[in-house]
C-alpha cells in the first residue's frame, strides 16, 4: 500500500512570528493517521525554525530547490549536504515557478533530484502542462518527456523519489483539474513508473489543493497525495487536506 502524502510547499512565503504559530498548530494538530504523512517545504532561512519546532514529531520538513553540485563556485546556491544538516527529509525539484522563472530544464531537474537522493533526501519531482500545451492536447507527451528526463538521469534511484504533478494552469489559480482530469495524467504517470519497475513511487497532485476538494481527488486510484500551496499556509487547512 502506497499511503498517503501531503507537502506544503510554502514557496516565498512566512516569517518567523508567523512560522512559529504554523508550526505549532500542525504539531498539536497532526494526529498522523495510520498511512498518511505529512511534509512541509519551507524557505531555505526557516529550515532551522523547522528543525527546532518538528523534531521528534511526525511531521517532516524540507526546502524548495537543491543545488546540483556539492559544493564551491556556486553563489547564491545551497548543497543537499546543507539541507541533510538542517534535518531535511524532502526537498522539491523542478517546481514550475523553477522551470519558468530560473530557467530549469529537465536535464537540471534531474541532477538535482540525483543530488537529493546521494545525500539521502527524497525529491518531489514535479510536472505538468501549461495551459497552451494542455489545449494543443500535448499533456502527455510534455509530462511523458519530463518524466523520461528524470527516469533517464536516475535510473533505479527512480523507485526513491516522488512525483508531484501539477499542470501550470491550476497553480495558484483556484482553477483544480477535476479528479477524472487529473487521474487520467497520474495514471499515466502510473504506467510509466510501473514500467520502469518504480511501481510503489507516489504520485502526488498540485494545482489548487483545498480542503473541499482534497478527498475527491485523494479518493482516485493513482493519486497519492497532495502538493500544496497556498492552502498550506492556514493550518485549519492544511490539517483538513492531509487528514483527506
Ligand atoms: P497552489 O500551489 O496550491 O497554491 O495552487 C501548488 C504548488 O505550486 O505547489
């Protein structure tokens, strides 16, 4: 049984008054049912806050991007080895907002996700479709063609990661892919880990994840979890969706 897995991703977002109140109303609030799981990805200057107010919880925490090098020349970047010392279990890679805004190609997002798994944290590695390639009916081929690249870089590390995928047009939209749109992408998705012999990997959705929506998508067959923005920043929330 895969279980159940809901991240936040609270992209640039937070501040330390108000991370305190977040992370504690999770902590008090997260009775980790039996096969769910839930995961935090805050901004790199809060993972020590994460750390100091998660430990010895069931909750676990991580960044938003990793560098695919070690260490050196890199200014402005941070190394998985970084992220294992601030107690990161998860780390997302090849978010949307990272393709489009910081320019990251597939090939970079898979050395990325690699990176995350030498040092022993889990990448969530996202995709999906933009709108434009959505109506020009190139959803699987485009989510087909991020996965290979990643499948390709990782070889049986594949069976390590998560997928979280979250077409660009409900992101941050209020716009959800209905739970039949978005199955049908994950049960592709499905198909192509099963072929790769990574059949346990979850598959997780984003795009618009809220608590009135969450079970209907949960509730399909090959979705895993969710990936959540903006809703992860209410803990009433959040702890309504992980608990979906
Ligand atoms: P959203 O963001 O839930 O605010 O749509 C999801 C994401 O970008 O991971």
């Amino acid at each position: 049984m895969r279980g159940k897995l809901t991240v936040g991703n609270w992209k640039m977002n937070g501040g330390l008054t108000a991370n305190s109140a977040l992370f504690s109303a999770l902590r008090t609030g997260w009775k980790a049912p039996k096969g769910r799981e839930m995961g935090l990805c805050v901004p790199f200057p809060y993972l020590a806050q994460a750390r100091e107010a998660l430990s010895g919880s069931a909750i676990g925490w991580g960044a938003q991007d990793v560098s695919a090098h070690a260490a050196g020349a890199y200014t402005g970047e941070v190394s998985a080895g970084m992220l294992v010392e601030f107690g990161c279990r998860y780390v997302l890679v090849g978010h949307s907002e990272r393709r489009q805004f910081h320019g990251e190609a597939d090939a970079d997002v898979g050395a990325k996700a690699a990176a995350a798994l030498a040092a022993g944290i889990v990448p969530l590695v996202c995709m999906g479709e933009t709108l434009a390639e959505r109506d020009a009916g190139q959803t699987l081929a485009v989510v087909g063609r991020q996965f290979d690249a990643a499948a390709a870089v990782l070889g049986v590390q594949l069976a390590r990661i998560v997928v979280a995928y979250e077409p660009v047009w409900a992101i941050g939209t209020g716009r959800t892919a209905s739970p039949s749109e978005a199955q049908a992408v994950h049960g592709f998705l499905r198909q192509q880990l099963v072929a790769a012999g990574a059949a346990e990997v979850k598959v997780l959705y984003g795009g618009s994840v809220k608590a009135a929506n969450a079970a209907e998508l949960f509730a399909m067959p090959d979705i895993d979890g969710g990936l959540v923005g903006g809703a992860s920043l209410d803990a009433k929330e959040f702890l309504a969706i992980a608990a979906a």
